[in-house]
C-alpha cells in the first residue's frame, strides 16, 4: 500500500507541477475528494493524507462516481443555474483525512 500511495504522491506532483507551470500565480489546492470502494478504508485514506500531504474527504455517498454526471445532467437541464452551484447542494463532504502522521519530507528518496 505504501508503494502505491508513493505513487500517487509522484502523480500528483507531476499535476501540481504541470498547473503551476500553465497558472502563474494561481495557487494549486492540496485537497481531493475520494470515492468509491477505496473510501471505505479508513487505514487507506489517511496513509494517502499523510504520504502526499494532501487533505482528503470522503462524501456522504461513498459509491458517488457518477454523482459528478448528476451535476453537469442538472445544469444541463436548467434546474441547477451553474456548476458550481448544483456540486454544492449534490456532493457533501463526510470525513476528512488531514496529513498528520509523518513529517514533511519522510518520504522522500523511498
């Protein structure tokens, strides 16, 4: 698990990165939102939060993946204004999972 959780830190510098690069002087957001099966597990969550240094929130609807298609459906058909505005009311967050574990860095070279 841990290998895998180093790879998704690798990931997600390579984003950050990438963003930076495209978005100067935008701040990039260190949070995600996981669902799915994976976000049942507590132990996982929180060993991804602390290896890349992201915060992590569950939703309420755990098996939520096509909640997003929900969103842009309802926008779509007028009943929501914008996205951001349908997201909002349809996707709450549950749990989050701050790094807290490990200090900055002890990761690094792995």
């Amino acid at each position: 698990m841990l290998q895998t959780a180093l790879s998704v830190k690798d990931a997600l510098i390579l984003l950050e990165n990438a963003f930076k690069n495209q978005m100067e002087g935008k701040s990039f957001a260190k949070k995600m939102t996981v669902t799915g099966g994976q976000a049942e597990n507590e132990l996982w969550n929180q060993m991804k939060a602390d290896v890349t240094g992201y915060e992590l929130h569950t939703q309420r609807l755990l098996h939520a993946e096509l909640t997003g298609d929900a969103v842009f459906a309802l926008v779509g058909l007028g009943v929501y204004k914008d996205i951001k505005g349908a997201a909002e009311i349809l996707c709450k967050k549950n749990k989050t999972y701050s790094p807290s574990f490990f200090e900055e860095g002890e990761f690094e070279g792995i």
